[in-house]
C-alpha cells in the first residue's frame, strides 16, 4: 500500500491501476451499518454449516463389533477363523446383527476380519468357506489362496522395513 498526497491508503493492481481504498467511516450510521451486514454474513455462514449432515465424531471399536458378531454367529465369526463364504456380507446385512449395528460399521467389521493375518492365514486352497449357520458352502480356489499369500507377504514386508 502507498500513501498519496490526501492521505489516503492505496492499492496498486496489475502495476498500473489504482484504488482507493477509503478511510474508516466517519458516521455511526455507516459503523452500524457494516457491523450489521457482517453479522448478516455470520449469520448465513453459520445457517450453512447447520445445514449439512453431521459425520459420527467417534466410531463404534471393533472390539466391540467383534462381540456382536460373536455372540451372533459363534461357529462362523467366533475366535476361531475360517473362510467365509463370498458374498456374506449380504447374509449379514438380512441378519439379526443388522438390529445392532449399522451397515457400515457391519462392513467396517467383515473388512478388518477379512483382512487380518489370521483369516488370511487359513485362506488356503481347497480350505471350506462357511456361511453365517456354519455350514459349507464352497472352497478356498487357487487364485484365492494365492492372493491371500501375496497379502501376507506385503504385511511381512512392511513389517520389516
């Protein structure tokens, strides 16, 4: 900003124009009237973010995902793992769990067992899928099985570096 001769502040754009910006206001009338147009902006930014959804600040443990599911399905997605069947997570959502949790956090809870050391561990071929009853239902393929082993590997990388 320079000063000029009046005294009052300018701005330079594009080094060839000039504005001038002018001084505070002199009257109580034009002070009121921009304390009330600020307080108009506040007001609308304020009515804006009301008006979005509200994000869950604090998610639900897993720990606790994994008691529900525990108690539900004790022969499929107890302590012990096995593989399970593809697609269970429509089963799950039809289920009793879905009175409890929320179709999210049933995703969020498939998701971290499904990828765990210890499921993908037992992910071997020929290795029994279960249902939600525990029931066979299909096998662990080769191309599975492989895939689980290459997750494995990645995991044991990262581990080490």
């Amino acid at each position: 900003m320079k000063n000029t001769e009046n005294n009052q502040p300018q701005v330079v754009v594009k080094k060839k124009r000039r504005i001038n910006i002018p001084q505070a206001p002199a009257t109580n009338n034009e002070k009121l009237a921009i304390i009330t147009e600020e307080k108009r902006t506040q007001l609308s930014l304020t009515s804006v973010k009301q008006s979005r959804p509200k994000t869950p600040s604090s998610q639900r443990p897993l720990h606790e995902i994994f008691a529900i599911f525990e108690a539900a399905f004790p022969k499929t997605l107890g302590k012990a793992f096995h593989p399970l069947k593809i697609g269970i997570h429509k089963d799950l959502a039809q289920s009793v769990v879905r009175e409890q949790l929320n179709h999210r956090e049933c995703r969020r809870g498939l998701y971290a067992r499904m990828h765990s050391i210890h499921y993908l561990k037992v992910c071997q071929t020929g290795a029994q899928r279960l249902d939600l009853e525990g029931k066979p239902c299909g096998e662990v393929t080769t191309e599975q099985a492989h895939y689980a082993s290459e997750q494995l590997a990645k995991r044991n990388v990262q581990k080490d570096a």
